[in-house]
C-alpha cells in the first residue's frame, strides 16, 4: 500500500515539478494530474495482465508483479492452486469411476435427455452393435434397430426389462440381450445391457433335461402300473402271472438304471474335478471292465461276442477309479450291446509318442452315420433308439463318459463306419500318465 502511495506520489511530484520548471502553477497542476493519469494507466495495465492470467486460471503462470498487485497474485494463485488439485481429483476419480464401469461385465449406456449416446462401455457397445467412439452424439433409436426396442422407448414402459437380439458369432445365431432402461436425473437415461444366451441356453438345456427324464420315467412306469392293475383285477394263469412278472421286473430294473445314471450325473457335476494323488493301474482297470463286457455278452448274445484285449503298456493313471470303471465299462458295454452276437470287440491302452494315453475299444457293430457323430454325447441322445432300450441303454453312457473324460482333462473321439463297425477312444493327459512302477 505504502509502496502504490508513494508511486503516486512521486509520479504527481514528477508532474508538478515538470510543469513548474516548464512554466508557471497552472502547469504544475497540470503536471500533476499527467502524472496522477501516467499512474493510473500503468495501474490499470496491471490490473489487465491480472485478470488476462484470471480468465485462464493457470496457477503455473501466474505474472510476475509488484506491492499489492504482487499480493493478490499470490493469493489468487492459491486458490487456483487449490482449485485445480481439486479437479485433478475429481477427474482422476471420474477416470477410476469409468474404468470400473469399462471393466463391468454388464453393459452401461448414458443417454441424454434427446435419447442421444453420451457415454458408452465397450460391453454394451458388443451387445448392441455400436462404436462407442464414432457413434458417441448418435440417438439410440437409430443404432439399435429391433421393433421391441422402438415400442419400449415409445411407450416408455421402463418397469420392465426387454430381451432384443445381438451381434452374435454368426448371423444366423444372433445372441440374447436382455436391457433396461432407468430414468434418472432431468429426463436423462440409463441403459443397462447383460448377455443372457448362455443363461438361455443353460435355461432350455435344463426345461429338456427335465422333459427327457420324465419321458424315460413314464414309459417304464406305464407299463409297471398297467400291468400292477392286470395282476390286481385279473386271474391269472400261473404261467402269464410269471411272464408278467418277469416284464414288470424288467422295467423296474430300467428305472432304476436311469436313477443309477441321473445320480452318476448329478455326483460328477457336484464334485471337483479328480486330483492327481490317486494312481490306479491301467491293466486293472481293463481286466475288471472286461469281465463286465464278458457277463453282459452271455446274457445279451447269442453266440457271445469274441472280447479281446490288447497287448498294453504298463502304465498308471491319475484319477478317479470309480469314474474311470464307469466311463471304460460304458464304452465296453455299448460295444457288447450294438455289436450282433458272435461279433468282435477289441479293447486295449495304448501310448501315443506324444505322451498321452488312449482307451480305446473297437467293435465290428453296425457302424455310425456321420451326421450322428457330432451329437452322439448328449445326453439322451440315441441312433439305435429300440436296440438302446431293448438292451437296457438310458440315452446318458456317452455323456458320463464325455464328462468322466473332461474331468480328468481328457477328449472322448468316435470313429466309425457304417455297416463295419465303430472305435471310440478316450484321451488322457500325460500329466496323468506315468509308467507302471514295475514295469
Ligand atoms: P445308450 O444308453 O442309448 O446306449 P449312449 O449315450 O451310451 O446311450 O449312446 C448313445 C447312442 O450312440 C446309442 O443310443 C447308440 O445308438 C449309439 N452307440 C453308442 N455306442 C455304439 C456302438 N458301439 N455301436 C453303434 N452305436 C453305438
């Protein structure tokens, strides 16, 4: 203050005592006012570099001034200073904010009040078809082309979620997208977007899980209750009292092998997959199976079937016995039920130079058409539907041994040619392989 006081001064003085020097008082007064003018004009060209640096508020460039001028800088600075740490914050919040909702596995669209894409995460711009860069500013309606969509937004019936198709792998197999809308704010939107196909699928898998098993359930059960009510209302001859009997037997022992196989199931899905702490030997397992092949052959066919095994590797395997028994016994069992009476069957382990081992069991049945092979795994899924049920089959062997094989982090593979006959191998890891410890 001191310091602007006596600039003024002293450029007033200057002003007098040029003008009294110049003249006479008139232009001393005059001479004092130049100078009080002179003050004010450099003052005001100071007061303009202040507020120049103001308006853009850059606390690193702040002028370099003098007295008061120097003062209100400095704490104009400050509070710029403090003002752009606080920005910094918020934008670094905001970064964190966004990111999180990038990395989101469920789809987040920002609409404005126009129904315009302000902001956009990579997810829903794959479930709905969009840029998220280029088509930032564009109106949802017009990118997101589905009737429903347009009916929704028109009727702005947002208590609700619509399901519309995405982009899927392939034109033909559009994805399920399920989305929502939630108002918020002055008329702005929220677009909630999740992919629900697998959920779908896993939805329609299940709706004919439990259709198949109450199909293969009320068959047997049909026939059990029919024959209950013969026997019930009905005098039998002793002989048709023994045949019926024998057929009720036999469907009872279908239902309970269905039962067995929904359990075998429900245990391999429920439970983690096999360590590698227990080791069987692999000729064990092929001598048991075999056996089993053998006593089915008897009651089956008629010549048995010629059941042989290979010549193997003494080699020991990681996993789950019991599981290894099913899957091994299902493919023997399949081969002794399709294959005609008297034919061959061969079954054996053997290693690939690669490390892996391979059961393998082929048959001189009636063979497999191509078209079958892809879904011969699926559950409840048969070729020969009269010889599966007339031998005792469920529709699942395959399927437990496709799931017993991933467990142990293995493949299952068919090969097979019509009329002559079928090969199916499972594959097991070299990380569960080792050789027999007396071999
Ligand atoms: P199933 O209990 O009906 O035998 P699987 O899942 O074990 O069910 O087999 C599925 C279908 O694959 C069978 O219904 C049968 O038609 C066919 N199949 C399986 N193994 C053989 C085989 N060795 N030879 C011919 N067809 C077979």
């Amino acid at each position: 203050m001191i310091r602007r006081a006596s600039e003024l001064l002293l450029l007033v003085s200057l002003g007098a005592l040029w003008g009294w020097y110049a003249d006479s008082t008139l232009w001393a007064v005059f001479g004092a006012l130049l100078g009080s003018l002179i003050w004010s004009l450099l003052d005001h060209l100071r007061a303009r570099r202040l507020l120049d640096w103001l308006n853009k508020a850059e606390a690193s460039r702040a002028p370099e001034m003098s007295g008061v001028w120097r003062e209100l800088t400095e704490r104009n600075r400050k509070i710029i200073k403090k003002l752009e740490k606080k920005a910094q914050n918020s934008d670094a919040r905001l970064e964190e904010f966004l990111a999180a909702i990038q990395s989101s596995p469920n789809g987040v669209v920002l609409l404005d009040a126009a129904g315009r894409i302000e902001w956009s995460n990579l997810t829903a711009a794959a479930h709905l078809g969009f840029d998220p860069q280029r088509d930032l500013g564009q109106s949802v309606r017009h990118l997101v082309r589905a009737p429903v969509f347009a009916s929704y937004l028109a009727h702005a019936d947002f208590g609700r979620e619509i399901q519309i198709d995405g982009p899927g792998p392939r034109p033909s197999q559009p994805s399920q997208i399920s989305l929502q809308i939630h108002p918020y704010g002055k008329k702005r939107k929220l677009m909630l977007t999740r992919d629900v196909t697998a959920l779908q699928w896993a939805e329609a898998m299940r709706r004919d899980f439990v259709a198949n098993v109450s199909h293969e359930i009320r068959t047997p059960l049909t026939v059990l209750s029919g024959f209950v009510e013969t026997l019930q209302t009905i005098e039998l001859e002793e002989a048709d009292r023994v045949r019926y009997l024998a057929l009720m037997s036999q469907q009872a022992q279908r239902m309970q092998t269905l039962v067995s196989d929904l359990l075998t199931f429900s245990r391999l899905e429920g439970s983690p997959p096999p360590g590698l702490g227990q080791w069987t030997d692999s000729e064990e397992l092929l001598a048991q199976v075999l056996q089993e092949a053998q006593g089915l052959s008897q009651v089956l066919a008629q010549p048995v079937h010629d059941i042989r095994a290979v010549a193997a590797p003494a080699i020991w395997i990681a996993g789950a016995k019991t599981e290894l028994l099913s899957a091994l016994s299902n493919l023997l069992s399949n081969a002794v039920r399709y294959t005609p009476g008297g034919g061959q069957i061969v079954a054996g382990w053997r290693l690939r130079p690669d490390g892996w081992a391979e059961f393998f069991v082929t048959d001189t049945g009636p063979g497999i058409s191509s078209e079958h092979l892809p879904r011969l795994t699926e559950r409840f899924y048969r070729v020969d539907r009269s010889r599966s049920r007339e031998t005792g089959g469920t529709g699942l062997g395959l399927a437990i041994v496709k799931h017993v094989a991933q467990r142990h982090g293995g493949l299952i593979d068919v090969q097979s040619v019509l009329g002559q006959g079928s090969t199916f191998v499972i594959s097991l890891p070299p990380t569960r392989v080792r050789p027999h410890p007396l071999a």
